[in-house]
C-alpha cells in the first residue's frame, strides 16, 4: 500500500522507466535481507520493504505497458506481462521442493535459500529493464518531445525493418498540449471523484472484489491444505505449482478477447463466471466431497478465469484516467484493494480456517469473495469502457491538451473522449509517429 502510493506518484513525476528499475531494486533489498533475518521484528521490516518494491512496481510497470503498446495489442499484451506473476510463483514452488525438503537442507536454512531465489532472477531481469525505453507519452508530456521524437523512431524503425507497413496519421488527429505543474493532490481527487466518478467507482469495484478473492484464496491456500488435507511443509508446493500454472495460463489465452470480444464484455465475464465457481467448488468443499487434488483442479479452472479478470483490473484503471495521473491512479486503486483484499481478506479467511474444524464456516468466507467478484462483473457490464482498439487520449483525455476538457459519455458505458472543440494546430507537439498505434 505505502509502496504503491509513494512511488506511484514519483513515476508520473520522474517517469515510468526510473521507477520501474528503482521499484526492482526496493523489491531486491528486502527480499535479500529478508533471507538474513535473526528475529520477527527484522523479518516483518524487511517484509515490508520487500512490499513497497512490489506495490510501486504495479504502477510503474502498467503504465509503462500501456503507454507503449499499439492500441490493438494492449489489452493481451497487459494481461500475459501481469500474468508473468505467477511464472514467478510457478518457479517459487519448484525451488521450494527442494529448499524446504528437511532431508536436503535445514529447517533454518532452506526458507532462506528460498527468498534468494527472487533477487536472483531479479539482477538478471535488471539488466534488460535497462533496454526498456522511457514512455514518449509521459516524455511528451513533461517538455521532451525531441526525446519522444527519438524513441518512437526507433520503435518505428524496428518494426518497418520486420517488414510492416505503417500508415501516415492524419494531421487532424493531432492534440496540442502544453506544459503544466504536476498533478496535486487536490487536482488527482477532483478528477477522481467529479470528473471521473463513475470510472472512479467501476475501478474501485474491480479492484477491491479481484483482490479480495486473489488474496483470501491464495494467501490461506497452505492452511486449507494443512488443516483440512493434512498436507504441509514443502509438500505444499506440489499443489502451488498447478495452481499457479493454471494462473499464468488464463491471461495468456483469455488476452487476446480484450482485444477482439471487448473490454466490457470480457471483464464482466470473467469476473461473474469466476465468482460462480468459487460458490460450487466452495459448496462442493463443505459438503466434503473434495480431497486435496481435486480441490486444486477446481482451483486451477477457476483461477484460469479469475487470473484474466484480476489483470484486467489493473488493465482498466491504468487506461481509464489521463496520462498525467496514470502511475497515481494506478497505485491508489491498488492501495485500497491491498486494504481490502491484502489485509482484511487473509486475517477473515484465516480466523474462518482455524483448525479445520468447520468447513461450512469457510464456506461462508467463499460465499463472500463469491458474491463480491460477481458485483464487480456487473458493475463492468453496466458502466465499463469501451477501450479495445482506442488510443489511450480517446479513452481519457490528456490535462495537458488545450481546448479539450474530460468527459463521460453513456455510449458504449463511459467512453470518455473529446467533448469540446480541440484547437488543431500543424505544429503540435504530438506529432504523426507518436499518435500511431
């Protein structure tokens, strides 16, 4: 929460590419002093600045993907980077097999080895974050057009080189912009809540309900299987690994309809099937006709879905708002459902577990993430954004643009877009390559 919101701020200030090799850097440290930790206190310290490393990273890191990937490309290509996540747990799990097997190593030392693995793969991953460039919309924004200029030619000029085509844009369809201070915190409310209210909510909807369900399931997955299936320690992994298969595979696979089916119809179809199966399997586990495998099946088709929907989340609220608040937005959604989903959600579905002595009583917990997914798909079908194949400026207008003010429409849900007339202008600083997508 603390993470997201402090450095969701400097990456709209500092830009997208600082902060996202910064956040790696957070995330580095505490895992890596995590591993030395000789008590709880120096342990749940290091934890939480492992965790503003992360939370900073989902800010900076969509609003980088989204303001860099062609408009017909972004919502697949946004999903399968959020749902490397668990490429991540997938390679977790595996290690854990045998960092955690007491005949390889000690007790004391085998979970140590195991948060190594983290920043090991993460000093690899560092140096090819170096080759990402800088956003040419938040470069453009920010007084650094000849740099925006640069990099969208060289982006260009690799892709012609593959051979495609691409097609001169209209001068008309250029916005002008002009400098302005940073967004306040009284602006980032104002446009939150007046201008943006409705999208506001669709995004505190999507957000809350997604992290509720990821984190009450996820984060009590080994107390389900210890308490109830007698399943512990490292054998845990076994069940972790499909689990988390199942995760990666969902955006991987489902992506692409974002893009071709639509955004609103995809969301609230994936978020109402979802919570669905969660209230089957949830029943289905407290009448006790489930074993440990088959409740991961279970799990794994739903999160096949519920994997997809949670990605879309962060999908939405990072293309819904202007560009100029778009690390912000991002990182105070995400605070909230951590609020929610992150520490309310664990401790209810903890409590509910207790000692396995009442399935029905977690039942009741499922019934919850069940019924709260399901309201999240329905706010998505009645008030989501038509944002497949648009431009990010049609979705949201940028504050920066002259004569143009925000709006929301009722067609296709809130479109957003131009509600007033945009003064054009040959010298603009969007010029024709930025504007392609």
């Amino acid at each position: 929460m603390f993470g997201a919101l402090f450095f969701g701020r400097l990456a709209d200030r500092l830009g997208r590419r600082k902060l996202f090799i910064v956040t790696l850097g957070v995330y580095l440290v505490g895992n890596g002093l995590t591993a030395l930790s000789m008590n709880f206190g120096f342990f749940a310290v290091t934890r939480f600045i492992a965790g503003m490393g992360i939370g900073g990273e989902y800010a900076a890191l969509n609003s980088a993907i989204d303001e860099l990937i062609p408009s017909r490309h972004r919502g697949h290509a946004d999903l399968a980077i959020n749902g490397t996540y668990w490429l991540g747990a997938m390679i977790g799990a595996a290690a854990n097999l045998a960092f955690l097997n007491p005949a390889l190593f000690g007790i004391d030392v085998g979970w140590r080895l195991g948060l190594l693995v983290g920043p090991a793969i993460g000093v690899a991953i560092w140096g090819l974050r170096r080759n990402i460039p800088e956003s040419p919309r938040w470069l453009l924004t920010h007084g650094h057009p000849e740099e925006a200029e640069q990099v969208v030619s060289r982006i260009e000029q690799d892709v012609e080189r593959h051979g495609a085509r691409l097609e001169p844009v209209p001068e008309d369809a250029a916005l002008e912009l002009q400098r302005r201070d940073p967004v306040s915190y009284r602006e980032l409310a104002r446009v939150l809540f007046r201008d943006y209210r409705k999208r506001s909510f669709l995004g505190f909807m999507l957000m809350v309900t997604q992290s509720f369900l990821y984190n009450a399931i996820f984060f009590t997955y080994a107390l389900i299987l210890a308490e109830f299936y007698g399943i512990k320690g490292g054998a845990v992994a076994y069940f972790i690994f499909p689990f988390a298969v199942g995760n990666l595979l969902g955006p991987l696979i489902l992506g692409r309809f974002f893009d071709t089916v639509g955004r609103r119809r995809m969301i609230g179809g994936t978020y109402c099937v979802s919570g669905t199966l969660l209230f089957l399997t949830g029943w289905l586990f407290a009448e006790g006709l489930l074993n440990a495998v088959t409740q991961t099946v279970l799990w794994c088709v739903i999160f096949f879905i519920a994997s997809a929907a949670a990605s879309s989340a962060y999908l939405t609220v990072s293309e819904i708002f202007p560009i100029e608040m778009r690390a912000q937005a991002i990182s105070f959604f995400f605070a909230v459902s951590m609020l929610f989903g992150g520490v309310v959600a664990p401790w209810l579905f903890a409590t509910l577990i207790g000692n396995g002595d009442s399935p029905w009583r977690v039942f009741a917990g499922y019934t919850v993430g069940a019924v709260l997914m399901i309201l999240g798909g329905v706010t998505a079908l009645a008030w989501g954004v038509d944002a497949e194949r648009k431009s990010l400026e049609n979705i949201a207008v940028p504050l920066s643009a002259v004569g143009v003010t925000a709006g929301e429409t009722s067609a296709g849900g809130l479109t957003g877009g131009l509600t007033s007339h945009v003064r054009r202008s040959p010298t603009a600083l969007t010029r024709d390559e930025y504007l392609r997508s």
